[in-house]
C-alpha cells in the first residue's frame, strides 16, 4: 500500500443500522481480516466464501460502518478507499509499511496536543485530524 491519504474517523455512532445477513456477512469477513482491503477485495473475499452480497451492496454498507465510526478508511496509492477495524475504539493514528502493507495502530499525546493548540490558534473548534506515517516495517526494512 502506498502513500496513505487518510479520512478522519468519525467519533460518533450513527443511528442503528439494520441487522441483516450481508451486513452480518461483511462484518465476518472484516473481522477475518488483519489488514486493511478494499471494497473490490472485500467483494470477492465475500464471494469466495459463498456470501451472495451484491458490490453495491458491500459498498454500502462500508461506508455506513464507517460513518458510524466502527471502521477506519484511508485511500491507498491509487487513491482508493480501504477499510479495516480497528483494534481500539478512540482516536489514534496509524504507520504503514509502504511494502507490504502492515499497519500498527499508536497513540501520539504530541500530536494531539499540538492539533489542539493549532485550533485553538486558529480559532477553530470542533477539530478533527488524522496522522498517517509510512515508511518500510522491521520485516522488509530487513529484506532489502
């Protein structure tokens, strides 16, 4: 994956969602996953695994787990939308291997205090930011 361009997380839970057995079904799948895949990928995983959910089906539902905050959503080098869950529920940020695509989600206290003070500079309320760092993990750092 390479040179992430990521959209905020949103911090809010939207309105219920109907259970239903393709939203059950891309849940699953997502849970299955450690990485970050794309609604393409996703729709062929789904099929592959004899999930009758249609791509624009898997589409929407994407995106409204993302709009209720239970995914994260970056753009990948081609500048398409992946998603993954994530392992914790609060805002944090994410550094990516440009190579193989392992992420690790962190924490960075600087980075929020500084956004805050920027804001509030600024005059700005109600910020969001996400911090996406890229660069190459141990694993392929030590291949090369």
């Amino acid at each position: 994956m390479s040179v992430p361009s990521a959209k905020p997380q949103a911090q809010r839970r939207g309105p219920e969602q109907r259970v239903t057995r393709q939203r059950v079904a891309v849940a699953t799948a997502l849970d299955s996953l450690e990485d970050f895949v794309s609604t393409q990928e996703l729709h062929r995983l789904l099929q592959e695994r004899g999930e009758p959910v249609s791509l624009a089906t898997t589409y929407r539902i994407l995106q409204s787990m993302a709009d209720d905050g239970q995914l994260d959503v970056m753009r990948n080098g081609e500048g398409e939308a992946v998603y993954r869950r994530c392992a914790v529920e609060h805002h944090h940020h994410h550094l990516l291997c440009r190579n193989c695509g392992k992420t690790v989600e962190i924490e960075a206290p600087a980075v929020e205090q500084w956004a805050a003070r920027m804001a509030r500079e600024h005059g700005f309320t109600q910020v969001a930011h996400t911090v996406e760092m890229y660069g190459l993990c141990p694993e392929c750092s030590a291949a090369q």
